[in-house]
C-alpha cells in the first residue's frame, strides 16, 4: 500500500498548481505498464518518464511491485464505478448488460487482466496478489449481484443465478479472443458486445 505515515522534511516540493506527485507517477506508471508489462518497465524508466528523481518514486511508493498493484487496482475501480453507473439506470437489463459488457470490453482492450495478473504475479507479495484478485472480483461481483436480483424469474429452469453471472463473466473474456493469424475474432467491441448479450440472454433466458 502507499505510505501513509506523516512525511520528513525531504518530502518533494509541489507547487499549488501542480498534479500531486504521487498521482502524476501513478498515472505514468499505469500507462506504462499497460504498454509494455511489468516486467519491461523499470523503476527509472518510470522516473524519467515523470521528470522526477528514483527516490521520489520510492518516496511514494515502496517498490515497483507496490506500485503496480496500485495502479492496476485503481484501473479497476474506475471500470468497477462505472459498471455500477450503468446497472442502476432505469433500462431493461440486457440493455444495461450490453453496456456493461461493451464498458468492460473498451476498458480492457489494451489490457489483460488475467495475463498482468500472471505476468506479475512472482514479483507481488501475497498481500498486493490478494488486493488485485479482490479488486478483480469486484467488477464481477456487481454483475452477479444485479443478476441474481433481478433475472431469477426469467432463468432458465434448474440455472441458478450464480452460475449464470459466472458465464457471462466467462464470456466476457471472449471479447477480445485474437487467433493464431492475429485476427480479432470481432471486428469492434461493439460487434462483440451484441454477439455476447444476445447468445447469453437466448442461452441463459427463457
């Protein structure tokens, strides 16, 4: 976790008008990461990419590791925030589906959680592993919720609810499928987003 202790006086300076430190290297971090991997970036790349010191990355931030687990984390609240925007409008719910799906797929597009989680996940301690896989949880978690509130009526018989907010989450990984000749198996995430809801509502739904 990020350092809360009260700061020494060697604490970087910042000015009134500038982007917290902390955030401005979490932001470069992440972005970094998502491009080329954890284990391509080094903490002085990060440095340098923020136009500060090794040491004030480390002022922030305890180690490399720390700092992906925060900035992957935060990825996924942001998406998890706006999952839970989506599901609480007033539409029927394969449309909000449609547009959780279609929300997750362009928020991870560039990024797969489950490969960062892999690639990482020698070099995370298994408090920063857990923080991850419960923040990954989470963004799940609310679909299931929604499903099992309000699709019981319509399940298929015998399908319980939790099963079937399993499989859409399953599906979901589908989305960003590439075959072997690098081809996406959809052409937009809009295509993949209509072909998972409808299989799923015609698979899952009386």
């Amino acid at each position: 976790m990020k350092k809360t202790a009260k700061r020494p006086p060697g604490r970087p300076p910042l000015s009134e008008t500038d982007t917290p430190k902390d955030q401005m290297i979490l932001d470069t971090a992440t972005r970094l990461f998502i491009d080329l991997g954890y284990k391509n970036v080094s903490v002085d790349e990060i440095a340098e990419a923020c136009g500060v010191t090794k040491a004030t990355v480390y002022y922030y931030f305890e180690s490399k590791s720390n700092l992906f687990t925060e900035a992957m984390v935060r990825m996924m609240k942001h998406i998890l925030e706006k999952m839970i925007a989506i599901l609480a409008q007033k539409k029927p719910l394969k449309e909000r589906l449609y547009e959780v799906i279609l929300a997750h797929l362009k928020a991870t597009q560039t990024i797969d959680i489950e490969s960062f989680l892999r690639e990482s996940e020698t070099a995370l301690t298994p408090e920063e592993r857990q923080r991850m896989k419960r923040a990954e949880d989470e963004l799940y978690e609310v679909i299931g919720k929604t499903i099992a509130e309000e699709m019981p009526s319509r399940l298929t018989a015998g399908i319980h609810p939790m099963f079937a907010s399993q499989a859409l989450v399953s599906l979901l990984k589908v989305g960003h499928y590439t075959r072997q000749d690098g081809k996406r198996l959809f052409q937009s995430p809009e295509e993949a987003a209509q072909t998972i809801v409808d299989f799923y509502w015609n698979g899952m739904c009386r």
